[in-house]
C-alpha cells in the first residue's frame, strides 16, 4: 500500500514538474510580448511605429541569419541532411493537410465569394520560423533543459532547415493563391506605374513589417493585378482576349532585341506558353533574402569539414568571429517577442470576412491541425522516416502544426493589395487565443514525450 502511494506521489509530481516545463517558457514569451504592447500602446506611446520597423528590419537583416548560421552550422553534417530530410517535407505535408482544412472551412463557413482562395491559405499556411524560434529558443532557456544539453542547438538547427522550404511556398503558391480576383477587384492597367507608399510612412500597420521586412519594395506591375485568372480562363471554353496580349508580350521581347528563343516561343502550345509567362512573373528570386542566404551558407560550411573546423571546433582559429555572431543572435528572441506585441497594440482592424469564418480559421488552425499534427507524426514515427529517440526532431515537427498563421501572410496580401484588412484582423484573434492553444498542446507534447 506504501510503495503504491509513493507511486502515485511520485506521478502527481511529474505532471505538476512537466506540466511547469511546458507552461513557463511560454509565460516567459507571454511576458516579452506583454513589454512590447505596453511599449507601443497608443495611450503610453514609450516607443514609436518606426522604431519597431527597425527592429524588425534588425530581426530580420541581422539577428535571425546570426542565429540561423551559428546553430546550422554547428550542427548540419552530410549524415544529418540525409536524416533530417523529413522536416522540410514536413512543413510542405502540414500545409498541404491544412490548405484541405483550409478547403473543408471554406465551405462550410461560406465566406465572401473573393475570400475563398484567403480562407484556404491563411488556415494552411503556419508561422514555421520566428515564433518557433521563440518558443525553441524559451524552452531550452529553462535550467532543467527538457530536450538535453545542446537543446537550443539542436532546436534552432531543425527549424532553420526548414525555412527556405517555407520561403518557396511564399513565393509561388501563396504568391499566386492570394492573386486578386478577378471579378471582384478593379484590373490594374498592366502598363500602369503603382503607387508605392514612401519608405517612412507610418501609416502602413507593424504587420506588413513584421516578419519579412521591404517587401513592398518588390511590388512589380503584375503584383496587385489578376493575372493568371485572365491568363487561363480561355481554358474554361470562353474566348480568349488575353492570347493577344500574349503575343505582344513576346513580340515585345523580339522587338527590344531578344534572342532567338523569343521566336521559338511563338510556336508554342498555348497552354504551355501560359504556365511559362506565369512562371516568368513569379517572384521566385526574392528568396535570396538575409535568412535565407544564412541558411545556405550554414549548410556549405557544415557540410565542408575543413570550412566547419575553422569555425565552430572548440579551439577554431575564426571561434572569435563566429562568437560575436552568437553575441548578436542572443538578441533575436526578445526582439521578435516585442515586434509581436507592438503588433498586438495595433489592435484589430476591419474586417468583411465574417464571424463564422473567422472562428473556423482559428478553431481550425489552432485546435484541430495540431491534432491531426499529432497523428501524421506518429505515423511517421512508426515508418521509421524520423531521427529515432530524437524528442527535440519531434517536437519541431508538431511545432509545424500547431503555431498561428504566418504574421508572412500579412506582408504577402499588402503585396498582392488583397485581404489586407482581413489579414491584420484574423491574425490578431489567432495570436491572442494562440496563448491558450500552445500551452495546451506544448503540454499534451510534453505528456506525450514522457510516455515514449
């Protein structure tokens, strides 16, 4: 009888021990991002707009390629890219698995015609870099490291391999899913020049700055125009007034000089000179972006023993550069933690989406994706495609399923000049109920890990 009161002592104390481990470091988050909203609240106005633009011009020029590089590089060998293989297919499967959600939402909850394609990505598409490294970076702050010595390594490491995957996705799919409609929204002249807001203007919301700073010094003529919808709707059996623009497009190309495979092109399928015009005017070239390019030039380094022992071995002789990156990468945490609670101060906007939408995004997003989360990785763990005994590799991957809509998404529809109203509000609702959504499922995690 004394052995099985001992037992049950000994349960109740590491729940309330897991239960403090998975809840604290997301009170810690919480804390941050409460200084950031009182900072930048509209009545106390301590820190202005523009300064927490530059902070997350800061975060995103500086200390997230900083981190980005010192954890990559320390960890990623030849071996480890043969392993790891299942983390960047895995943002692409939870996206996947969330745009059909995404799907089932839409229609279901019915909203407006032009938000269908919006209803899909923003329950799709997830927070897969900043707000995971937050998190990560929160966990293994905690003395009694939950996921091991080298927990922050590890963790920062996983979730940088996976960034450039999400990165693509912007570019193309979300890209041209968030494509105004073409019935709905006034076609942009495509020989118009768009009227682009000073680089200062501090009426643009934080959100458009928030995660991937300047993208609206990439708006291009096509961004905000209905191009595809125009492009393929002969496709549908209607006419096909387009078929001319498209000849002059590639007219134009012969007439200012082009080469030879200008002339090629006109003899063409049409089906396949439309996928390649559209390919041309994807944005597929801002991937190259700070954290992107740190990712990239980890993967070299830690791949090329030689360029690895100059840097990160314990008595490296560039130890003291590498050093100093890991001095200013220290700084990417806080700083993304008060960018997202000045975000919050601004409150949310206006939005034509609806109630019942808006509640089945977050519903979906928040509370039945990670469930389905849970099941795709325990699959997985069963098939034997994850690092065995790896809890950190593990709880990455739930982490793709679990986190709010990409704050991402909001720069992309100031882009495309669609939703953005709509964005700004449904991300604020989603962040604030995020709060009680991770710390419930970062426990689950965390209850699940001790029965592994």
């Amino acid at each position: 009888m004394a052995s099985f009161l001992q037992s049950v002592g000994n349960e109740i104390v590491g729940g309330h021990q897991s239960l403090l481990s998975s809840v604290v470091p997301l009170l810690k988050l919480l804390c941050l991002s409460s200084i950031g909203l009182v900072l930048a609240h509209p009545k106390i106005n301590l820190i202005s707009k523009e300064t927490f633009k530059l902070l997350s011009k800061l975060v995103f020029a500086l200390f997230l390629p900083c981190l980005i590089f010192t954890e990559l590089g320390k960890s990623v060998t030849l071996k480890n890219m043969r392993e790891w293989w299942f983390i960047p297919a895995n943002v692409i499967l939870s996206t996947a698995i969330g745009c059909i959600l995404g799907y089932l939402v839409a229609l279901i909850c019915r909203p407006p015609p032009q938000y269908f394609r919006f209803t899909v990505v923003m329950t799709g598409f997830g927070n897969t870099g900043n707000l995971p490294l937050a998190i990560v970076g929160s966990i293994c702050h905690s003395s009694d490291q939950p996921f091991g010595q080298h927990c922050n390594t590890t963790g920062v490491a996983y979730i940088s391999f996976a960034q450039w995957v999400a990165v693509i996705l912007v570019y193309t799919f979300v890209y041209h899913m968030l494509e105004p409609p073409e019935e709905f929204y006034e076609i942009v002249p495509e020989d118009s020049e768009i009227e682009r807001e000073p680089i200062g203007d501090a009426s643009r919301p934080l959100l458009f700055e928030a995660e991937w700073p300047g993208m609206h010094h990439k708006e291009t003529e096509h961004c905000k125009t209905p191009f595809i919808a125009r492009i393929f709707r002969s496709m549908s059996g209607s006419t096909e007034p387009n078929l001319s623009e498209l000849d002059h497009y590639v007219e134009g190309n012969i007439e200012g000089g082009g080469s030879p495979k200008s002339v090629r092109c006109l003899n063409e399928p049409k089906v396949v000179r439309k996928i390649r015009i559209v390919a041309e005017r994807t944005p597929i070239q801002h991937i190259l972006q700070p954290p992107t390019i740190a990712s990239l030039l980890a993967i070299i380094v830690g791949m090329v023993p030689q360029l690895r022992s100059l840097m990160f071995d314990e008595d490296a002789p560039l130890s003291f550069f590498t050093d100093s990156l890991e001095i200013v990468a220290a700084a990417m945490v806080p700083s993304v933690m008060l960018v997202l609670g000045g975000l919050l101060a601004e409150g949310p906007d206006k939005s034509e989406l609806g109630m019942r939408t808006t509640i089945g995004i977050i519903f979906t997003r928040l509370l039945l994706l990670p469930l389905v989360g849970i099941g795709v990785v325990a699959l997985a763990g069963k098939l034997d495609i994850i690092v065995s005994g790896d809890k950190m590799f593990v709880f990455v991957l739930l982490l793709q399923y679990t986190t709010p809509s990409a704050i991402l998404l909001g720069a992309m529809t100031n882009l495309r000049g669609y939703g953005t109203k709509e964005t700004s509000a449904l991300l604020f609702w989603q962040h604030i109920f995020a709060v009680v959504s991770l710390s419930f499922y970062v426990t689950v995690y965390f209850k699940l890990f001790n029965y592994v």
